[in-house]
C-alpha cells in the first residue's frame, strides 16, 4: 500500500499530476480541487490510494486524509469503481457527502455524473454506517491559519493548469467571485471543485 508520495510537482494535467519520487515520476490522479492546490515546481504531498487490477496499477491522490479515507469507503459500495469515487469528491467535499449520506438527500448524490436516483439510495444505503458524522470546520479558516480564504488562488492555479491564460483565469474569478462570497457570507467554506466548474461555463461561454 502506497499510503502517501512527496516531491516536487513535474506536471499538471486536467485530472493528473506528476510527482517527481526518488528520481521516478509518479502518475496521480486527483480531483480538480486536489490539482488546484499543486504547483509545478514545487514540493507537495498527496495520501494516495493504490487500486489494484489485473492489468493496471493506478494511484489516487488526496489533499487530505481524510479525502482518501471517504474515497476507500465508497469503493466498498457495490457498483462503485475508482473514477466514479472519484468524480463524487470532485463535486463534494468529504463534509458535504457525509452530510448528504446521514440526511438521506437523494438530490446532492444525483449531482454526481453517472449517479441516477436509484443509485444514490443504494449508496446511501450502503454508506449510512461507513461514513460517520459530519466534522466542524472554521468558518472562514480552511488552512488553520486565520488568514483569508484561499479559493481565489487555487481556482487561478487550477484554470492555469488546465491551459487558460492568466488573465483568461483572472476574467472567471471575477465572473464566479458571488458564489464564493455568498458561502462565506452564509458561514460555509466555498467549495473549489464547484467554484473550478462555474469558472469553466464561464469559460466556455466566451
């Protein structure tokens, strides 16, 4: 079990990053959150989840622990596989789906590409004891630090990562900046993977 890699970040693609290991490039596949926090060029590490198949051998990375913990709990649901795992912590924080989970809200599972009705009542089913209950965060203070909110930054190095300019980058913070500032304002912490898909409608669009 490869629990965690740390090195220098080599590259940065629209679901994976390169972390350079001991003189060997390491293939991770991320959320779009995760990829969002990695700067080429700079030290990093992600807890990983290895999964195993007959022909493959893939490494799933995690800005927290607690990130690969729920990813290794969905993938004990029946009909769950890595990439759909995956796509549910691109779309929700590790709070939201245990919040989703324990209120039964069929709607917030659905969100997810590739979930239907069905499906989400199964893995609530499923997951209802797996999960456990919601934990505390500071409003406000996502790192710890007390400083401000750090979305605007990683939303930037996740749009410059996927190949839009700077200012392409800067022109949908800009357009997205409300939706950020109404989840503070309600006392939420802005979700990025949410805030990288309204950048990327923006985008879209132009």
């Amino acid at each position: 079990m490869i629990a965690s890699v740390a090195g220098k970040v080599a590259a940065i693609g629209p679901e994976t990053a390169v972390i350079e290991v001991g003189g060997f490039g390491v293939l991770v596949h991320c959320t779009p959150a995760t990829l969002a926090g990695l700067r080429v060029g700079e030290p990093a590490r992600l807890a990983t989840a290895l999964v195993v198949r007959e022909d493959s051998l893939t490494l799933y990375g995690f800005a927290s622990d607690d990130e690969r913990a729920i990813f290794e709990s969905l993938l004990t649901v029946n009909g769950v596989g890595p990439r759909l795992a995956l796509a549910m912590l691109a779309v929700h924080s590790p709070n939201a789906l245990r919040t989703a989970v324990a209120s039964g809200d069929v709607k917030a599972l659905t969100m997810v590409p590739g979930i239907g009705p069905k499906s989400a009542q199964r893995i609530m089913l499923e997951l209802r004891d797996r999960l456990g209950p919601a934990r505390a965060t500071a409003a406000g203070m996502p790192d710890g630090r007390g400083g401000p909110s750090p979305w605007r930054e990683q939303v930037h190095a996740g749009l410059l990562g996927l190949g839009y300019s700077a200012r392409d980058a800067d022109e949908a913070i800009a357009a997205i900046a409300h939706e950020a500032e109404a989840a503070e304002a309600a006392g939420r912490e802005p979700e990025i993977a949410a805030l990288l898909k309204s950048a990327l409608r923006v985008l879209s669009v132009r």
